[in-house]
C-alpha cells in the first residue's frame, strides 16, 4: 500500500488539486494530513476529491469552522484529530490503533513529533509546519516532514510512502501535471 503525506496546504486548491490527481492516477488510497489545510472549503475540497481516507491534525493556520470539529471526529472520509493522530499498518492495511506491525503518529508541530519519537511507541512520526522537507531518525523512530503543498517559502513537495518496503518518495509538485 501506498500513502500520500501532505501538510501546509494553506488553501492552495490549485496545487491540491495536483496532489490528489496524483494520488488518484497512483491508486494511493490513503492520506494522512499533517494540518493547515486553512479552511473547511479546502477540506471539502480534499473530501469531495479523493475518496480514500484521510487522516487529518489541525495545524495553526486551520481557523473557523474547520477547529469546531471535535477530536476524532469523523467528517465525511475524514478522521480529525486535534494535537496529533496515530495509526497503525497491519499487513499494509490502515487499521484503528490497535495490535499491528508499525505504529504511526502525525502531528503539525516538529516539537510534538520529536516528543512523540522519543516516546520510543512509533516507528514513523509525520509532521509539517516548517514548509522544508526534511527526515531524521530519533532511536529506532523516522521522523519525517514532507514539505508543503502550497510552495511558500520552499517549493511545494509532499511524501509517498510505500509501505510493502518503507520507502519514501518526496514528490515535488511543479513537475506534476
């Protein structure tokens, strides 16, 4: 299975858009969002366009409608979560956290992803917020960031994780069509 690591979208539909396409054309049928999305009408965007799952942390650009959204709420093919989120991959299926293979946690904020590794509980922590690409193993933990959708300040990228070998391609959106 393969899975689409997003973050910072901040309301860019145009280069959304290019990622979901992508995500459609490489039958990834799960995403996990690590915040800013910045609106609800991008959130209906990313939900009426993908119909995989979402996995979703508020980042602190997501405001209004979008933060009355309770923990773990569910919206649409969307699971929200507040502070951070954790999955786990059980013979490469998304599952509840439960009893399984790899545990996984996504936060928006590098501080909570980094305390979230050094908990020793996961095997990979995703987080955004900086907008720059970046991966960093933290005892047996990958800590990754896979950039930003909407391209500021660094050019936007987001991550495919492939999790049948655990490998990571950071996917740079200007060459998408």
């Amino acid at each position: 299975m393969r899975i689409a690591i997003i973050s910072d979208i901040h309301n860019n539909e145009v280069n959304l858009k290019k990622v979901l396409n992508y995500c459609k054309n490489n039958k990834i049928e799960t995403i996990i969002c690590c915040g800013d999305l910045a609106s609800k009408a991008t959130l209906d965007l990313l939900n009426d366009n993908f119909s995989g799952t979402v996995h979703y942390t508020f980042g602190n650009m997501d405001k209004g409608q979008i933060r009355d959204f309770a923990l773990g709420e569910k919206y649409k093919n969307t699971t929200i979560y507040k502070n951070y989120g954790e999955i786990e991959i059980k013979n490469n299926h998304v599952k509840p956290t439960g009893h399984a293979t790899r545990r996984i946690a996504f936060a928006h904020y590098p501080k909570i992803a980094k305390e979230l590794c050094e908990t020793g509980n996961y095997h990979f922590v995703f987080y955004g917020h900086t907008h720059k690409p970046w991966t960093e193993k933290i005892g047996n933990c990958i800590m990754l960031n896979p950039g930003n959708v909407a391209g500021e300040i660094f050019p936007p990228t987001f991550a495919v994780w492939d999790t049948g070998n655990d490998k990571f391609a950071l996917i740079r959106i200007h060459s998408l069509k």
